[in-house]
C-alpha cells in the first residue's frame, strides 16, 4: 500500500497537486508517488489552468524525501534509476508553462526539499523546517538539489548548509533567499491569495515566455548536473560508512 498519495485539483483556473500521507504518518516518496505525480502534471497540462499550487495535506510535513522500503532496496544497482526518475518528474513540475508554487507548511527534508525547489516559488508559514540532511546517511542530493540550492542561496551558503546538515526555520530560510515567504498560515493563505489572483490577472502568454527563457538557459545545465549527481551517488553507495549509515538508519526506524 502507498505510504503517499498524490491527488490533482483543479478549480477557478488553479491547480493544486496534493499530497496525502496516510494518518500520522510523514510525506513521502517513492516509485508509486513519483509516477502519480507525473500523471498529475500530465493532467495539468492538458487543462487550462494559470498557477499550480504543491502542497501537502499534513501541517506536521511537507515532505521528508525518500521513504523508508526505498532506502532498503536502495544499492548501487537501484540508485541511478531512481535519481534519473526523480530528476525527470521533477524537471516535468518544473517545465510547466504557469507559476508553480511550493506551500510548504512543517518539514521539508532532502528530496522533500528538492521537490519544493523545482517549483519556482516557496511560500512557507511559520512552522517549516528545511534542511538538506542526506550527509548524515552518507548521500548526496539526487534530484537536482545541488544545483537548485546554490541557484536559491549561493554556493558558499549551499556548502555550509548541506555540511552541516543543519535545519533552518522559515524566516531565516526567507532571509537567505530559499524561501521566497513566509508567515503565520493566515498571511500564508492571504498571500498566495493575492499572488494568484495578479498571475490571473496578468497575460498568460507572456508569463509562459518569461519562464521558459529563464528555464531554457539552465536546461544544459540540468541535463548536466542529472548525471552528475548520479554518479556521485553510486560513489556514494561503495564508501562503507554510508552503507553502515544506512543499516543503522533503517535498523532505527523498524523499531519505531
């Protein structure tokens, strides 16, 4: 059964792609979830719609990355299959021809983090947590979170942050440029109200123009930075430590 669902809504010309963990359980991914969201972003294609809205459906977690039965398959075999579908899901959300924003209310950790960065803005309340922590496992990010970080924040501050693996809360992600706001759920609503409602009001065809000039001058770099992240991973993969991390890691949680 899905530890994640992923739902598509579409009303008064928004989209939103909610995701739902089953009760009391985090967000997140994995094979299944990655392929619903790819038919939702089909999906959203294919209508008429003027912003996308990502969200999830607890206020605890926005999304914490991989799921457990994925790191227990995960090896040197598994690995670049999975980054590879990753970063193509999430190259789709992030090709998509209208504003895409990230809602991000709770944890945002590793790929859960990199999902938000493929949208083009993040709009966070008071209790997100980010954090860029598979350092602590061994890994590196594999799904563009390399390049999407030092895009947001800068290469010096992506070092420091993925080092030290630290979390950061939403207004000091603000101030550092990884969020682009943040506030009380009631001013998170209120602006992504307001936001919505000037992309609307503005010409369609000439935000889709914006976009794709900016994304179009990164695409190589993409492309690029897919195969390199990868690699590093299957590096990672043949360092001892990371696969004693990564025993221990799911030794822990199967006695949760």
């Amino acid at each position: 059964m899905a530890v994640t669902r992923i739902k598509c809504q579409i009303e008064d010309q928004v989209a939103t792609i909610l995701m739902e963990p089953l009760p009391g359980k985090p967000t997140t991914l994995d094979d299944d979830v990655l392929g619903e969201l790819e038919s939702c972003i089909e999906e959203i294609r294919q209508q008429k719609t003027r912003v996308v809205l990502l969200r999830s459906d607890s206020e605890r977690f926005f999304c914490v990355g991989a799921n457990i039965n994925v790191l227990k398959h995960t090896d040197e075999k598994t690995i670049i299959p999975w980054v590879m579908q990753g970063h193509r899901v999430l190259n789709m959300l992030e090709d998509l021809p209208v504003p895409v924003v990230a809602v991000m209310e709770g944890y945002a950790m590793g790929g859960g983090l990199e999902l938000a960065m493929a949208c083009d803005l993040i709009f966070a309340s008071d209790n997100a947590q980010l954090a860029h922590c598979e350092a602590a496992l061994g890994f590196v990010p594999g799904w563009g979170g390399t390049r999407r970080l030092a895009g947001r924040i800068g290469a010096s501050k992506a070092k420091y942050y993925y080092y030290s693996g630290k979390t950061i809360d939403a207004h000091k992600a603000s101030e550092i440029g990884l969020v682009d706001f943040a506030g009380s759920k009631t001013e998170l609503e209120n602006e992504l109200n307001d936001f919505t409602a000037s992309v609307i009001a503005n010409n369609q065809n000439a935000i889709c123009q914006f976009k794709a000039v900016l994304n179009d001058q990164q695409r190589k770099a993409r492309d690029e930075n897919a195969a390199a992240e990868a690699f590093r991973s299957v590096s990672c993969l043949q360092d001892p430590d990371t696969l004693q991390r990564l025993h221990d890691f799911i030794t822990k949680k199967g006695k949760k």
